[in-house]
C-alpha cells in the first residue's frame, strides 16, 4: 500500500515586483479567439506541455528531464534542467498541463521560477505554477513518486531541441 501525498508549488514572478502566487490560486484562462485577434482554428488551439523529472537533493537539489511541448498544432522535444534549495531526497514527477501566453517557440526557451515544497513518501499528486521573465506560465498537474522533501526556491531551464520525436499525446502522464 503506497502512501498518497499532495504536493503544491507556488510561482515567482520575475517581472516587476517579485511576488508569490499560490498555485492553489493559478488557473489556466485561455482567452477567446474574438479577444485575441485569431481565427476559429486557433481559438481550438490550446498550448500544453508534458516533461517528466528525476530530481536528487541533499540540501541543494538537481533536476533533469524531458518533455514535449505543443504549441499551435505542433509537438516541439524539450529537455529540462535546474533546481532548488533546501531539499532531501529523491523523486520521479510526471508534470502536464497548460502553457499561457506563449507568443512564440522561443518564449518558451527559456529559465522559469517557482517557490514551493514537497514532501512525497511513495507516490502523490499536487500541482505547480511556473513563469519566465517574458511572462509565459506553465499551470501544471504532477504525479510523483520516490521520497523527497523540500522547501525551496527552484529554477528550471527550458530549451527547445527540435521537432518531437514523440506526438504529445503519446507522453501524456498515466491515470
């Protein structure tokens, strides 16, 4: 019988003002098409995006993965490094969800902050907000497993390598 734990992640923003968001408050709003100037086939059009992290910590923490994202009909491959402080442990974290105002591939490649904690002993689920400096956010849901915690302020390196190798809906996280 494994142990179910929420895990919740806040987001930094690094534009103006440096404030906290609870992610608990973060809601993906995608705007309509008539709002943003777009035709009907891009108001059906949602970013997303799907990565899974390994993260190993004792004190300073490290993480590294990789992902898909979509983004106007296209799956673009993503590798994500970084990490965060103070925190103990080891964990696996499928993360997915939504990617907002996202005016091109190369906002996305980016480094994106978040503040937030952890504590997983087997598996759980939380959710965690994320923003770059050129104010794209990741509004995401996470399924992990292992045994970490932590406290920390986090950083994670985005970078685009290309077209995906693998569609999007193939990486989707389980159940």
């Amino acid at each position: 019988m494994s142990r179910q734990t929420l895990t919740v992640t806040a987001a930094l923003a690094v534009s103006g003002l440096m404030t906290v968001a609870p992610a608990f408050a973060a809601v993906a709003v995608q705007q309509p098409a008539s709002s943003r100037g777009g035709d009907a086939a891009e108001a059906t059009t949602i970013d997303r995006l799907v990565f899974r992290l390994q993260e190993a910590s004792l004190g300073p923490g490290y993480g590294w993965g990789n992902g898909v994202l979509h983004y106007k009909g296209k799956d673009y491959d993503v590798r994500v490094t970084g990490g965060g402080g103070p925190a103990i442990g080891y964990s696996h974290s499928c993360a997915e969800g939504s990617v907002s105002n996202l005016g091109s591939v190369d906002d996305f490649d980016s480094t994106f902050w978040s503040v937030g904690a952890e504590a997983t002993a087997g598996s759980g689920i939380g959710t965690m907000a994320l923003q770059n400096g050129r104010g794209v956010e990741l509004h995401l849901s996470t399924r992990t497993s292992g045994a970490r915690l932590s406290a920390e302020t986090a950083r994670y390196r985005f970078r685009i390598l290309g077209p995906a190798k693998q569609s999007y809906e193939s990486m989707r996280c389980p159940g």
